[in-house]
C-alpha cells in the first residue's frame, strides 16, 4: 500500500471516528475499535515514510 492510499485510509477512519464520537460517545465501543484501527494505520504510514533509504 502506497502512501497515498494510507491517506485516504486515515482521512476516513478519522473523519468516522469523530463523527461517531459525538454522535454517541468516545466511549462507545465501536469508536475505541476505529480509533485502534487508526492508531494501526498511523503506525504503518509511520513505518513507510521513515523507512530507511526512502530519503
């Protein structure tokens, strides 16, 4: 996955994510499951932006 898609990706789980949240709580168990999702998808843009020789 390049880049570009993990953008998309985290745009999406995040704009959810807060949209849920106040719609609900940021308590509620389906907002606590997409913020670990975005939390995964954070890291593994982290992983390819930094990765060694990329610069």
């Amino acid at each position: 996955m390049d880049t570009e898609d993990l953008l998309v990706k985290i745009e999406s789980h995040r704009s959810k994510m807060v949209k849920l949240g106040l719609s609900s709580s940021f308590l509620d168990e389906r907002v606590v499951k997409l913020s670990y999702e975005l939390d995964k998808l954070l890291n593994k843009y982290q992983a390819v932006v930094c990765r060694p020789g990329k610069r």
